[in-house]
C-alpha cells in the first residue's frame, strides 16, 4: 500500500462526476413519473392496488443491509485487508485487522444484492401474470422503466462486486489501485440503494 484509499485521486473524482450524471438521469425519471402521475389519478388509484408492498419493502430491506455489508468490506480494503485472516465463521471485527476481509463482505453484499434482483424479477412476473405489463397503460410503462432501470444499475454494480473479488484473486498483492477500486465502487452500491430507497417510497408508498 503506498498510502489510504481514501486519497483523492482521478479515479474517485471521475465516479463523483459520473454519479452526478446519474443523479440527473434519475431526476428525468422521477419528473416523468409525477408527470404522468398528475394527469392520470384515477389510473393510479387502480393500478397501485397490484402493487405487494410488504413484499416490496423485504426486498427494499435487503438491498439497504446490503449497502452496511458493502461498507464493511471498504474499512477492510483502507486498511489493506483482502481476504479473511481466520476460519470462515470467524467475522471478527469491521473495524479491525482480524476476521474477514474485503472479500468475504463483498461477496456478502453481492449476495444480497442478487437476491435483490431476484426478488424484482419475481414481482415482475407476478404483476404481469395479473394483467399490469409494460404495454398495458402508462402506469404500466412508467413503473417498468423506473424500477426496470434501477435494476439495470443494480445488475452493473454486481459485475462490479464480481471484478473486484476476482482482482482479489490473482493478483500478487493487494495495492492501493485495487484498493480504490473497491471504494468507488462502494460509491456507486450506496448511490444506486440511495434511488431505490427514493423509488420505494414515491412507488409503493405514496401511492
């Protein structure tokens, strides 16, 4: 290591500029979905009866831990701490040198985020086996797109979990650019549970 992974540099400078992008991609999203919303109320007041909302906040829940898995592997990978130093049920601290090291709780987190995932494409296949498809109405086309793309950015931020895990695997020695690695990607993992937390509450809850 050749200084904390915290240290500003391209790298991480060029994620925040690239989440901030985001943000203005999901704010377009989030303006068409109370657009078509204001000018279809009746439309709503039906079509969010299909919607489980105690399923919908399980899943919400997942992705949310999720992010304090995420977050524990980023303390380990700024102090230089790949892989776990003991058995596997050994978690030790987060905070400390011993127990389980990036890796473990990036695996950790890539697990409840596929579950996730899981857990979205099962509500879409319920939901159109009842009748609420993409091409149905614009309540239809609206809740696909929304949480559709959400879902997209969750599935890049998994293949980002993947890569990072397996540059743990091969190479030598864990260096300070692996290191960054892992911390921008933790940027992007809370950015996009962030928008979901958003979506949860506009879609499921202001119903």
């Amino acid at each position: 290591m050749h200084g904390p992974a915290t240290r500003p540099n391209m790298t991480a400078v060029g994620t925040m500029v690239w989440l901030s992008s985001e943000i203005m991609f999901f704010a377009g999203l989030f303006a068409m979905y109370f657009t078509i919303r204001a000018v279809s109320p009746d439309l709503w007041a039906e079509r969010t009866d299909y919607l489980d909302v105690t399923f919908a906040s399980i899943n919400t829940t997942i992705l949310v831990i999720s992010s304090v898995w995420c977050q524990f592997g980023v303390w380990k990978a700024e102090r230089g701490i790949p892989s776990r130093t003991g058995r596997l049920w050994q978690i030790g601290n987060p905070l400390g040198a011993n127990g389980w090291g990036m890796r473990e709780w990036y695996i950790l987190t890539y697990v409840f985020g596929a579950t996730f995932i899981a857990g979205q494409v099962w509500e879409y296949a319920t939901l159109t086996s009842e009748g609420l498809t993409p091409t149905a109405d614009s309540y239809g086309s609206v809740f696909y797109i929304t949480t559709g793309f959400h879902g997209l950015h969750v599935t890049g931020g998994l293949l980002a979990f993947l890569l990072i895990v397996a540059r743990s695997y091969v190479a030598k020695r864990y260096t300070h650019a692996q290191a960054t690695g892992a911390v921008v990607t933790s940027y992007y993992w809370h950015f996009v549970d962030v928008v979901w937390i958003a979506l949860f509450f506009v879609i499921y809850v202001l119903r």
